[in-house]
C-alpha cells in the first residue's frame, strides 16, 4: 500500500522543523527552504531544456547541492536530529568557481549591461539567476535575525547566482545569439 502524500498536519498553517520544533508557515526558515526548493525546480527546467551533457552534469550537481541546502535549513538549529544531513562543502563552491571560469573564457568581454531574454533557455535561466538571489537575501535575512544558517550557504548561493548569469552568457553565445543590450533612456 502507497503511503498518503496528504497528512493534514499543517491544515492550521503550521509545519514542523527537522527535529519537531512546529513553526508558523511563514517562518523566515520556512521561507527560506521553500525558495531553496523553487530554485531546484527552476534549475531542474533549465536542465531540460540544455543539450550539453557537461552543462547537464554541473546542474545535476547542484540540484543535489540544492536538496543538501535545503536540509540543513529546515533542521531546528537548537535540537539535534536523529536524521544524517549531508554538508556543503568548500568544493562545491569551488566546482562553481571553475564551471565560471571556464564559460568566461570562452566569452566575449561585456561592454554593457544585457538584459535578459534572446531564447526560453537563457530567460529560463536568468529567472533561476534572480530565484537564487532571492534565496540569498532570505538566508542572509536569517542570518541577520539571528537565526542560524551556515555561513558557506550564503556563499554558495552568491557564486551560484553567478555561475547563472554566466551559463545564460554561455548558453546565447552557444547558439550564437547576441546579446541584449540595455541602452538607457538619456
């Protein structure tokens, strides 16, 4: 017998942490783990609409680095849990770092401001750009409220919004599109 996907636990607006702590819907830690999760939706859109199986590998990666995220999120910081949680770790933001670099090197110098748009891809994955800004910000929101979060989170969603805008670069100038630019009123 399949188990129920429904369990009416959080009928009344409540959910509960990793460890039982029950906490408003609209808990900043709430708030934060579900963008985590739009994020990994919107990586895994953009992962099905590129062809490269390198690109395709690096987003699998971080789809998974994604779920680690937003378990450590969603664990009540003051109470241990009986469930392993995977860590982040310094070389998945080096993994980040290198996929930057070698898409750089291949592009040519930005002379301006682009916006984004060209192709569903690149616009895709410029939406999965500003889901993970948003991510960040809520994080450092947690921070600043004096709610625990791994500082490597936050540094890992900063170079992931920019390993973003450089794959939309990449993914343009792999299918040989120009870039937008923006060219402000005067």
């Amino acid at each position: 017998m399949a188990i129920k996907i429904y369990t009416k636990t959080g009928d009344k607006g409540t959910t509960s942490l990793i460890g039982g702590t029950k906490v408003s819907k609209s808990n900043l830690r709430i708030e934060a783990y579900g963008t985590i999760d739009e994020l990994n939706s919107w990586i895994g859109f953009v992962n099905d609409q590129v062809e490269k199986k390198e690109i395709k590998n690096v987003l699998a990666e971080i789809q998974d680095r994604l779920f680690t995220i937003g378990s450590s999120l969603a664990c009540d910081p003051d109470k241990e849990t009986k469930m392993k949680i995977p860590d982040l770790k310094e070389t998945d933001v080096l993994l980040l770092e290198t996929e930057i670099d070698k898409m750089n090197a291949k592009l040519p110098e930005m002379k301006s401001f682009i916006l984004p748009g060209g192709h569903s891809t690149i616009s895709s994955t410029h939406i999965a750009r500003c889901v993970c800004r948003r991510a960040e910000r809520q994080c450092v929101l947690l921070h600043d409220n004096k709610m625990f979060v791994d500082p490597i989170i936050i540094q890992y969603l900063n170079r992931l919004s920019d390993y973003l805008f450089m794959l939309a670069r990449f993914i343009g100038h792999d299918l040989n599109l120009k870039e937008i630019p923006w060219k402000p009123r005067v």
